[in-house]
C-alpha cells in the first residue's frame, strides 16, 4: 500500500508519541492512520489488501 508525503508526515506527527508498549504496535497505529487518512469511509476488510493486515489492525484493540 502507498502513501503520500502527506498522510504519512500527519501520522507520524499524531501517533508516533503513542504509548503502546511495543514499537512494532505503534507502527501499526500509524500505518492504521495512513490507511484512514488516505481512504476516509473505508471499512478496514476494504482498507487493506493482505488478511495478516486486517488481523493485526482488529488485534490492536484486543490487547490490554
């Protein structure tokens, strides 16, 4: 998935501070808002190609 300069640079300005007790979860929260940003209305099944991806975006709120 591609990204323009601009989602990319809003993402990682509003959730690269994120305290989520793994960086690799961080970096999904902010590849998250990249997808959002680029596709606004987009069910997440519909922002993503790979199933890995859908999975770890839905896991992301699984995890205390």
């Amino acid at each position: 998935m591609s990204f323009s300069d601009n989602e990319r640079s809003w993402s990682e300005e509003n959730f690269s501070g994120t305290m989520l007790g793994d960086e690799r979860r961080v970096q999904r929260v902010i590849m998250f808002a990249q997808a959002l940003a680029t596709h606004p209305g987009k069910s997440i099944p519909q922002l993503f190609d790979r199933p890995y991806d859908v999975k770890a975006v839905y896991n992301l709120g699984s995890v205390p």
